[in-house]
C-alpha cells in the first residue's frame, strides 16, 4: 500500500488563520501522514470533530479495502437501517455537535427531529432501560453487550433515521461510520456474535475520542438519544484547550492496547 | 471533509505530533456499536476439540464466539473466565469520569 497523507481541516478560514499541524499514524504497519488546519484558539473537543471524521472515514477505507481485498464485501447500503436501533454511544463532544446540526436545521424538521428525539427517550424511559443505561454510564467496567441486545430488542430508531437511510450522514457519529458488516444484512435484524461478520479497522477513533472526550469532560459515554436533553441540562463548556493539545491527546489513545490481541492465545 | 489545506494556509508546520503507531486492532468481533465501547472484551482463541476449555470459558460467564472458523472465548470484564490469562486487566478501561 503507497504512503497516504490526509489532508483536513477543522474551523472557518474566513474566521481566523487556521493553524496546520501533522501527525504520523502507523495503521496496519503503513505510515499515513495526516496534515490539520486547526483554529488557533481555545476549543471544544466538539471543534475538532471535522478532523477525526476524516481520519475515521479514512481507516473505515482501509478496513474495507482489506476486506475486499480477503474477497468480503460490504453489505451496508442505503435503505438498511438495522443498526439504526442500535444503541449508538456517542461522547459529550458530539452530542454538542448533534445538537448544534440541530439547531440550525429549518424549523420544521428542527421540531419533528426534537419530537423524535423525546419519542426515543419516553419509549426508554417505558421500558426500563433508562435506568440501566444510566448505571451502565456509571461503571463502564460492566458489560455493554447484553445492554445493548435490550436496547435493540425494543426497535427505538434512530431520530435521524428517514426511509431506513442516515438523514445527516455527512455529520453521523464516529461508531456509526465505523460499523460496517460484510456478514449478510438480512443478519443485522437479529446481531449475535456468531451471525454478524464486521469490516476489520486499522484503528478505532471513536474510542480514542471517548476516552480522552470523557476525561476531560468529567461526562460519561452517552446514547445517541440523549443528545438534546444533556445540552439541554450543560448549555456550554468553557473551552480550556487548544486544537493540539487536544488532538495530542485523542491520537496518544489510538495506542490503547485494548483491542489488541490480547489474550489470545494461538 | 477532506480539503486541500494549500487553499487555506500554508507556511510552517506550527505542530507536529509526531509518530503514533497504532497496535493491530481485533474489531471483527464486535457486533453492536456499543460493544466498540468498552474495550473490555478479551479474546482467548482455544481448541474447538478441548472441551475442559468451552466448559471453562462458560463457566467463567464467557461467551463462545466463532469467528472465520476458529473459536475464541470472549469475556467482558476482566477476568471473568477462567479461560482467560490473569494478565488481561482493565488496565485502559474507559475512565469512572463520574469521581473526578
Ligand atoms: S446517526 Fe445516522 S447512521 Fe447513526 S444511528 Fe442515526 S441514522 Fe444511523
């Protein structure tokens, strides 16, 4: 595979001169050069988002094209939006940033995307799970599988989904754009381990950006549904970082060794 | 997303963060989107023949996954099977951010 650089940026040139900065990432073994232009100023980790959906897009690439290259193909396409009822763990940061695509939809859709967004929140709420998502935020140490089979169970869509296709896909969450299966779709309405074959990443950014993105916030994980009510609840951080210190500290995780091979044994 | 940065900037790299080399990752396994969360999980290939080590993974509230063939025994929290090496420990589970 050639050496790729990705070239990125975060903030509105017309606002103030951006910043450019580099990072090397080893994927795979393969060297990807990643050049960012960044604000200059303070910043919310929600600032830096255009950077790592391009990174996340760009190792979602990778993964497929080792997959195609092993003779998988993906079987996601438009108009399958099985894992749209998923429970989709989105950070603070990107709650902030839903939130803000929100506010600057037209109104109508603004207020039916909110009412859809209560609608999945009373339909939790009516089952119980609310409760248990809550203490799951608690003690991330305990399992999320069986959580997360619950949450699907209950068939609470996403309140972006339209026509069983993301309605703001360009936007959509890093999970959602690192869940990719080669295993057949009709396999996603029911997930075990055993049925659903996943697209194998280099990387996992959604992760990097959760951990560091929680550390800093003092604010657990979240579901996509939660969005609206916690910037409801924290209107506003006071940003407290720059672009590279916090994009220092989101790409120091992608060496989490967490899901290596550890423990495996041959 | 992906821009030409020369339309916007260019001039001296004001930083640069180096080299970070990112382990092989073990992303098959995961079938919720949740389940890329906690990194918790730990997989522990075994002979599909050695029954004394499915037994051993159940027990130990692990879970029989199949994958390309081979079986792994996958546990959630550290430490939860006995089929698992003591060494797997929650040493980069998320942060309890609630206690800061
Ligand atoms: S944001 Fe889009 S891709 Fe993600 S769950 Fe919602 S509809 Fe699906």
């Amino acid at each position: 595979m050639s050496e790729a650089t990705l070239q990125l940026v975060a903030g509105d040139p017309a606002r103030h001169a951006l910043v450019v900065g580099r990072v090397v990432l080893v994927l795979g073994g393969e060297p990807v050069t990643v050049e960012m232009a960044v604000p200059p100023d303070l910043v919310g980790f929600e600032d830096i988002l255009p950077i790592l959906r391009g990174v996340t897009d760009f190792v979602v690439d990778r993964g497929v094209e080792e997959a195609q290259a092993a003779g998988r193909t993906v079987s996601c396409r438009a108009g399958c939006g099985a894992c749209c009822r998923q429970l989709v763990p989105i950070s603070q940061a990107e709650a902030r940033a839903l939130a803000a695509l929100i506010a600057a939809m037209p109104k109508p859709r603004r207020d039916e995307i909110r009412r859809r967004f209560d609608a999945a929140l009373q339909a939790l709420q009516a089952c119980g799970l609310t409760a248990e998502i809550d203490a799951a935020r608690q003690d991330v140490s305990e399992s999320t599988v069986d959580l997360g089979m619950r949450y699907f169970r209950q068939g609470v869509a996403c309140p972006f989904l339209e026509d069983e296709a993301c309605s703001i896909h360009p936007d959509r969450p890093l999970s959602c754009r690192q869940y990719l299966v080669t295993s057949p779709a009709a396999n996603c309405a029911s997930p075990t381990a055993n049925t659903i074959e996943m697209v194998a990443l280099p990387a996992r950014p959604s992760r990097a950006l959760l951990l560091a993105d929680s550390e800093d916030a003092g604010v657990s994980w979240m579901p996509l549904v939660y969005a609206l009510r916690y910037v409801e609840q924290v209107p506003s951080r006071v940003p407290a970082r720059t672009a590279p210190d916090i994009l220092r500290d989101v790409f120091s995780r992608f060496q989490s060794a967490d899901h290596t091979d550890r423990g495996r044994s041959e | 997303m992906r821009k030409e940065l020369g339309l916007i900037v260019m001039g001296a790299v004001a930083f640069d963060l180096g080299t970070v080399v990112v382990p092989a990752q073990a992303a098959d396994a995961i079938f919720l989107k949740i389940d890329g969360l906690s990194g918790e999980s730990n997989y522990h290939k075994f002979n599909p023949s050695d029954a004394k080590a499915a037994n051993s993974c159940v027990a130990g509230k692990g879970t029989l996954v199949e994958y390309k063939g081979d079986k792994y025994c996958r546990t959630d929290k550290a430490g939860a099977s006995t089929a698992l090496p003591s060494s797997a420990g929650p040493a980069t589970a998320l942060p309890q951010t609630q206690r800061r």
